[in-house]
C-alpha cells in the first residue's frame, strides 16, 4: 500500500522540501502576510535577491526580518505537524500572529532599551 504523499496544508502538490517552504499556497500566504507585517520583500527561494533588496536597510530590520523568517519556518513546519498528527489545520494569519507576538515580546525584553530608542519608530510599526 502506498503512502499519500500530498502536501498536508494544500493538499495540491506532492509534499517536498521546496513545495513545503516555498512554493505551497499555504507558505506563499504566509510569507505574504509577514512581508506585508515588516514592510519588506520576501521573495521566497531567491535569497540573493532578498539580500540585495535589503541592503539598504537597517541592521536591526534585517535582524527583525531574519528572525521572523526563520520563526515562520518553524511554524510551517509545526503546522503541518499538527495537520498529520492532531487532525487540525492552522491557518496562515493565527501563525503570522504568533511570530508578530513572539517577536515584540522579544523587542520589549530583550534588545536593549538604547537600541529601542534608536529604532523606536520602527518599533511602534512593529507592535501596531
Ligand atoms: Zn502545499
């Protein structure tokens, strides 16, 4: 008896590393509500034209958005998890905005009360 190997968040494609990540609605939705969240361009697989797309920006904002993208990667994954072994489906905008809470909770308590103030209207973008 084969196995299904259908993406579990789509249900479309057949579930592979790049499906799973990049190319899958789901992911692509995901990351297209954490590119809207910082204000930045996301462009999935094409990494280099992401760093070339940010590298006038702030180091802060790339630490922000790099943490954020490696958090959603996480939470594809865990998502999926959940689908296969507990039957329940999450939907892209509760993951956006676990990592926006994850996030800011970190900005609060753990960067630096200098370098909130530097980047303070950054910040209030960030927790609005
Ligand atoms: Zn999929």
């Amino acid at each position: 008896m084969a196995e299904d190997s259908s993406c579990l968040l789509c249900g479309l494609l057949d579930e592979t590393h790049d499906h799973l990540f990049f190319t899958c609605e789901f992911s692509s939705r995901c990351l297209q509500l954490l590119s809207d969240w910082l204000s930045v361009v996301i462009p999935g697989q094409n990494t280099v034209n992401w760093w070339v797309s940010m590298r006038f920006r702030s180091l802060f904002l790339k630490r922000i958005t790099g943490a954020a993208i490696c958090s959603l990667f996480y939470q594809v994954w865990h998502a999926r998890n959940k689908c296969l072994h507990e039957s329940v489906m999450v939907v892209p905008k509760i993951i956006i905005q676990f990592i926006r809470q994850v996030i800011c909770t970190r900005i609060r308590h753990v960067i630096s009360y200098k370098l909130q103030e530097k980047h303070s209207r950054l910040i209030r973008r960030f927790m609005s």
